[in-house]
C-alpha cells in the first residue's frame, strides 16, 4: 500500500472504509489469500476468496515477527474488521520490530474510535505498556491535545492519564 495514503489514513484523512477499499483496490487482498486450498481456511468453503475467511484465517493465525508482511496484512485486517485483540497483537509485534511508529499507532488507534466508535484508549495504553513505548507516545498525545479536535483531546489526555503522564 502507498506509504502516502497510509500517512493520511493515520492522520485521519481517510476512514477506516477507506483504507479498507484501498487494500482490496490494490490487490492486497488477493496477496493475502496466497494460502493452500488444502489450508483447513478452506474446508467446507466454497473455495472463493472472500474478506470473511480472510478474517477467519487472520484471526486463526498466530501472529509472527519473522513474517512481517503476514503481521502487516494481520493488521490492516483486524483495522477493518474492527477486531481489536488482533489489531493489538499485530500492533505489538509491528512496533517492537520497528515496523510500525508509536506515533502511526497512536493515531491508528485514536482513527478507529473516530470512525467506528469502538473505545480503543484501553488498547492503546496497554500496547504502549507492553512495548515499552509509553515514552515514545507522550509527544503524539500532546500534539493530539493541543491540535487535535475536543473528542481527540479528551481521548488523548484520557491514554496520557493511564500512561502516568498527566493529562
């Protein structure tokens, strides 16, 4: 995917529908359905590709850091299936490697409330505590708060807060 449009997609450019629309318009997809029609995925399928089994597969699949492009095709998923548990694994093995910025996923994080309202300041600061990042994170979410709309504040200072960085 176009580094550029990810970087809108985190800054909020772009909805979570968006980026999805992108994924498959790009083939991403399709890439991501490389997988052998004797994967149990496919039992008692119709053995056509569809973002369900993707899904199923993802969700199914542990998440790896020595297949990074399996991680990032996890995350992007679970980003638009709104399955939060496995965006916060994929999110924690992309920024321990280094894949992934704490400032992309902390925007990432605060997008998801934004567009499906899910309550994602939980995931956010108990993924920055276990990749020891909360540090890294504190200058995101007072650029958040100070710039930031008064429901993107009230999030960040709510994740600054339980980071134990005031707020």
């Amino acid at each position: 995917m176009e580094s550029d449009f990810l970087v809108e997609y985190v800054h909020g450019r772009h909805t979570v529908r968006e980026y999805f629309e992108r994924f498959v318009r790009e083939r991403l997809f399709d890439a991501a359905f490389a997988i052998a029609r004797t994967d149990p995925v496919w039992v008692g399928s119709n053995m056509r590709a569809t973002f369900s089994k993707l899904r199923d597969q993802v969700k199914a699949a542990p998440v790896d850091e020595r297949d990074v492009e399996q991680c990032w095709r996890t995350f992007v998923v679970a980003l638009c299936a709104g399955d939060l548990e496995v965006f916060r694994r994929a999110s924690e093995v992309l920024l321990r490697t280094g894949q992934l910025s704490v400032s992309a996923f902390v925007r990432t994080s605060l997008n998801l409330l934004d567009v499906s309202g899910w309550e994602t300041d939980e995931l956010a600061v108990d993924t920055l505590l276990r990749c020891d990042a909360a540090n890294d994170a504190r200058s995101t979410l007072d650029d958040i708060i100070k710039n930031g709309s008064l429901e993107r504040a009230r999030w960040a200072k709510k994740v600054l807060r339980r980071l134990g960085g005031g707020g």
